[in-house]
C-alpha cells in the first residue's frame, strides 16, 4: 500500500511539475513578444534567458548572442554562444562569432568565421571584412586576394561606413576597396611604394569625393615620402 501511495504521489508531483513549466514557458514566450513589441532589449533578454533554461534549444541560444551582439555587448555574446568553429553552427551563430571576435580584437580567430561566413554566402561585403582583417594582420597575400574579389564584385548600391570623424559617412564599396588597395601596396615596401599608393588614393577620391580618410592618408604617406627626400639628402 505504501509503494502504491508513494508511486501515485510521485505522478502528481510530475504532473504538478510539468504543469508549472508549462505555464512558466507560455509566461516568458508572452513576455518575449510583449518586450519585442516594445523594443525592450533588455527585457528581450531577460526572457530568452529564461526561456532557454526552461527549455534549452540551439536556436534560443543563437538568438540570445544575436541580441547580445546586436547590442554591443560582444563578450556576452560570446560567454553564450563560444568561440569554436562547428560544422553544424547556424549561419546566424557564425555571424555573431565572427562580428564579436572582430570587436574584441581577436582578429585571427574573427577571419576563421569571416571565412566561413563567405563560403556559405560569397559577397563584396564579407570579402571587405577579410581583407581589412587579413591586412591588420600583415597578410597582405590574403588581404589582396579579397580585395580583387571586392573591386570585380563591388554592387553600384554597396555602401560601406566610417567613422573617423564625428559625423559618420558612407562611400561607395568599390572606394572602400580602393583605399584597401593604396594600404596594401604602400605596406609592401613603404618606400618604394608611396608614390603608387598615392596614385591609388587620387583614383579613390574620383570614385568617393567625400572619402574624408583619403586625404588624411595621403597627406601622412606625403609626409614621410618628405621625411624620407630629407634623411636621404647628403649632410655637410
């Protein structure tokens, strides 16, 4: 008698259980919408974390390092979400580990899903991406690689922003690449290469009259070509 009263209690603690989660489960997904609705980024937050302890799923993880991402707040990105390359990762996931890498200046391992972000979906946008990263770096055989990809597939209606100043701005993606185009070659030898890095720059500034970062590079690399005329001139 008492196995069967201990059996009996057993299930209705379970069903009690399941009922309680059940309920905890709609609240949160009603809160969710409530906070999407809303534009609540924390309360979105608050109830995707909840919904995935409740009920843990790969895609409420995505999500939730999506919203992270979304918000600037890359190292909780990618506490939720990891830092390994898989195979089977969502292509959302993979854009969120490489953007977060990529902020928190874990350039190497940011390339690695940059990479795999273009092989699942080639483009001039994530070929930018690979070839600024991959000059970072010193790679200049990778960066120029992704930069001829980007100056032969650069759309008229790409757009690509800076920030150099207070006021952000925008240029044309195939002068984004242009500019790349003047850094690498100046960095392959940069004293040999200043006057063809420049050239490069005068042919940018055509292309994006308002490329403010054109001028403030050219007027450096002119610098050291006269510092360079001046270190070169024989002493008395």
């Amino acid at each position: 008698m008492k196995k069967i009263f201990g059996l009996v209690l057993l299930t209705v603690s379970f069903m009690v259980g399941a009922q309680t989660n059940s309920e905890l489960l709609k609240h949160y997904e009603a809160y969710y919408k409530e906070m999407k609705a809303q534009g609540d980024t924390q309360g979105i937050i608050n109830a995707m974390t909840h919904l995935n302890v409740l009920s843990p799923s790969v895609a409420r993880k995505d999500t939730l390092a999506y919203i992270y991402m979304r918000g600037n707040q890359y190292m909780q990105a990618l506490n939720t979400i990891g830092i390994k390359q898989n195979a089977t990762d969502s292509d959302i996931a993979v854009e969120v580990k490489a953007v977060s890498l990529k902020a928190v200046k874990q350039l190497e391992l940011a390339i690695g899903h940059f990479e795999e972000m273009f092989k699942r979906s080639p483009n001039a946008l994530i070929a930018y991406e690979l070839a600024d990263l991959n000059a970072q770096i010193q790679n200049f055989a990778e960066a120029d690689k992704h930069i001829a990809y980007g100056l032969a597939n650069s759309k008229p209606d790409d757009k690509k922003a800076f920030y150099e100043t207070q006021t952000p701005y925008e240029v044309p993606l195939k002068a984004a690449f242009m500019y790349l185009n003047a850094i690498s070659t100046f960095s392959k030898d940069k004293t040999a290469n200043i006057d063809a890095a420049v050239d490069i720059l005068d042919e940018t500034l055509k292309e994006a009259p308002n490329f403010r970062l054109i001028q403030i590079t050219k007027t450096e690399l002119l610098r050291q070509k006269q510092v360079q005329q001046q270190e070169a001139q024989p002493k008395n």
